[in-house]
C-alpha cells in the first residue's frame, strides 16, 4: 500500500474496547487471505451432498491445498490466489470468491430462519452480490429474494453474479432503499450491509485509506440509519434483519445496535460477531442479527404486493440465458473450448455432438447455451459477461 494508515484512525483503534490496537495495525499491513464459497445447489447436484471436505472441494475446483472457514461449511481458504478468471466453474456459478469474515451470513441466518415458512427476502445494499449468494446458500427453496443495489454502475455485476448463481427465485432492482420500503412490511427477512467507512478493508483496498476520517464515520452512521429504517419498515412482525459493516469503531456498529433495539425495538438475537483481521483470518467485519416484535404471519397478498412494489422500481432483466434449461441436450467440453466459449469466440464442438440447441459444460458443469450448426457452433454466451483480455 502506498497510502500509510490514517494517524486518527490508529487513536480511534487505541479506543476500541477490548482490541490490542498495535495487533489489529500490524495487521492490516499484512497480505489479505484469500477464499471461495462453494453453491450449495449446485454442489448437491453434482455430488448429492450440500458440503464437502476441504480435499473433495479442491478436488472439485482444481485447486490444491484448501482449509475450511470455521464458520462457514461452504467456505474454504486458498493458499495462494490462483487467476480465478480462467477456471470456467467460476464463470459456472459452482464458487465465487469472497472473502471468509463475510460468508458468515450465511452461517448466521441459517442458524436463526428455524421453521420459518418460505416467503420474501429482501438485500438492500447488494453488489456485488456476495452476501446474496449466502443468503441463497442458507434459504430453502421457495423463497424469492429481491437483491437491490442503489448506484447504477455497480447493479450489473450484480445481476450477473447471482444470474450465474442459478437460483431461479431472484429479481435484481437499482432502486433507492426508500422506494422498496413503501410497500410496508412484506419480507420475512432483510438484509443490509451497510456503506460504512471501510475501515476494515484497509489491508486490501488504498481507497479506504485514503478517504478514512472522523467526518466519514459520522457520515455514515447517519446514512446507515436511513437504511435501516427503510429495512425495519419494510420487515414484516417476526422477521429477522441482518445488519453488517465492514468497520470497526462503535459509532458506525454498537451505536447503531442500540439505537435499533431502542428507537424500533428491535430483539437482538445473539452478540453481534466481529471479525478481527488480527484474530480471525479474514478481513474486518461487524454483523448483528434481529427479530422484529410480533408473530410472524405470511404477508396477504404477498407476491401481488411485490409485484405492484417492483413496478415503481428499476429492475434489471438478465440476458436470454438458457443454462440450466433441463431440456437442453449438454455437451461436456475441454478447458480450452470452455475458455474459447466465455470469451465468446467460435467454438469447434465434436464431430458426433448433435446438431440443434445445446448447453456447454464443462466437468460437467453447465457453461451456457451454444447452436451446433456441425460445421461450426453459434455461441450464444452473452456478450456483457465474455471474459475480455485473457
């Protein structure tokens, strides 16, 4: 990093209570861990099991030498960060690449959903889709996430990453957090992971910091509590909230932890969990998990009202996308073909393959939808997503 610590963060650090603030500076100078999420789904239709050892999953990725997450049984640390840009099971949606402090959504929300009936999630601040793809991994089928992100530049990675990600119950909006609140209360679950100051993300990022100071704490706090008012009002009785930060000082976590119990009255469910990257290996991360008052009852008219919800917002249509369309005859490919494919360059498939629709995979994998014309194949992977430069 170019960029030192910031001098006034280290004094905030030095009041954390609890914290060995000389630990957690020595560490943020430190090279990041690195680590991928396996699909749950995904996983349990390729194998007919939800989790896996750290040797099967390597086994599964092509990667050597993984060790589970603690807290995250889909989780595993890598050692070493390989291109993951060319392992065509990226591009599949069979892992994605996230960092293990956030994987614990997760962890948390399936601990806590217990025997509650399907019905509609909600992520607020959702690009590029890490936590979505936890949320999906810990609900069970039935329920329909809505995953929204705010500022337009960021919403496509999004749509493109839990578009590969398989789960058919998603809409993608770009739509500010106050819009999805009007509807009322209409999810069971609401997740946000908040704009925070970013404080623990300055062993990765140099813009953290760069713009790290007390003014933007401040700032954020107060932006976080417009979030989450939109949350608790869009959360039906009975629902759960997750609130997360990636930071570490009280005003932007603890702060915000009281004032959701006092101001909402809203149930703390279990201490919030921090993630420290002196203690725990993954970057900084605080999260905190609720019950709002009341019974939980299925909102009338549920998919009506979301529809009429949706209507007033922007939501983002995926591109024509016939992956996993079981009708499709499949043609397994090798690493070269599959990497030919997702740039979207001409592929020569088989002599044998049949003519007509097709879906490439590769081990098996299902890649994206080709036409075999037998002397050559229109491959029909969409264009926004082809792997540039590689």
């Amino acid at each position: 990093m170019e960029t030192a610590i910031p001098e006034g963060f280290k004094q905030m650090a030095s009041a954390l209570p609890g914290v060995d603030a000389a630990a957690l500076i020595s560490a943020l100078e430190t090279e990041p861990e690195v680590s991928v999420k396996l699909n749950r789904r995904m996983v349990r239709r390729l194998t007919g099991r939800e989790f896996l050892t750290a040797g099967e999953a390597g086994d599964l990725l092509g990667y050597a030498g993984l060790e589970p997450v603690p807290w995250c049984r889909s989780g595993f640390y890598l050692p070493e960060r390989p291109q993951f840009t060319l392992n065509p099971l990226l591009h599949a949606g069979l892992f994605y690449v996230q960092d293990a402090s956030s994987m614990v959504y997760e962890t948390m929300l399936g601990e806590h959903l217990g025997e509650m009936p399907p019905g509609l999630a909600l992520d607020l601040c959702a690009a590029p889709g890490g936590k979505s793809t936890s949320m999906l991994n810990a609900l069970p089928d039935g329920w329909h996430l809505v995953a929204n992100e705010y500022t337009p530049n960021r919403a496509p990675a999004l749509l493109e990453n839990l578009t590969k990600w398989g789960y058919p119950d998603v809409t993608v909006t770009n739509s500010a957090t106050g819009r999805l609140a009007t509807g009322g209360p209409l999810f069971s679950v609401v997740a946000v992971d908040a704009p925070c100051s970013g404080e623990g993300m300055m062993r990765k990022e140099e813009t953290a910091r760069t713009q790290w100071s007390p003014g933007l704490v401040k700032q954020c706090a107060a932006l976080q509590r417009e979030i989450l008012s939109d949350a608790v009002e869009a959360l039906l009785p009975g629902g759960l909230l997750i609130f997360s930060t990636c930071t570490f000082n009280t005003t932007e976590n603890d702060d915000n932890v009281a004032w959701l119990q006092e101001y909402h009255g809203l149930e703390l469910l279990e201490q919030p969990r921090r993630f420290m990257p002196h203690i725990t290996r993954g970057e900084g991360l605080f999260a905190a998990i609720f019950r709002k008052p009341g019974a939980l009852a299925p909102a009338r008219n549920a998919e009506k009202r979301l529809q009429k919800l949706l209507a007033g917002c922007r939501a983002l249509t995926p591109p024509e996308f016939h992956r996993d369309d079981p009708g499709l005859p499949t043609v397994d490919v090798d690493l070269n073909t599959a990497l030919d494919y997702l740039r979207r360059m001409a592929v020569t498939l088989p002599p044998e393959t049949p003519r007509g629709p097709l879906c490439v995979t590769y081990k098996n994998v299902r890649l994206g939808p080709v036409k075999n014309l037998g002397n050559r194949a229109n491959n029909q992977y969409p264009k926004e997503w082809r792997i540039r430069n590689l």
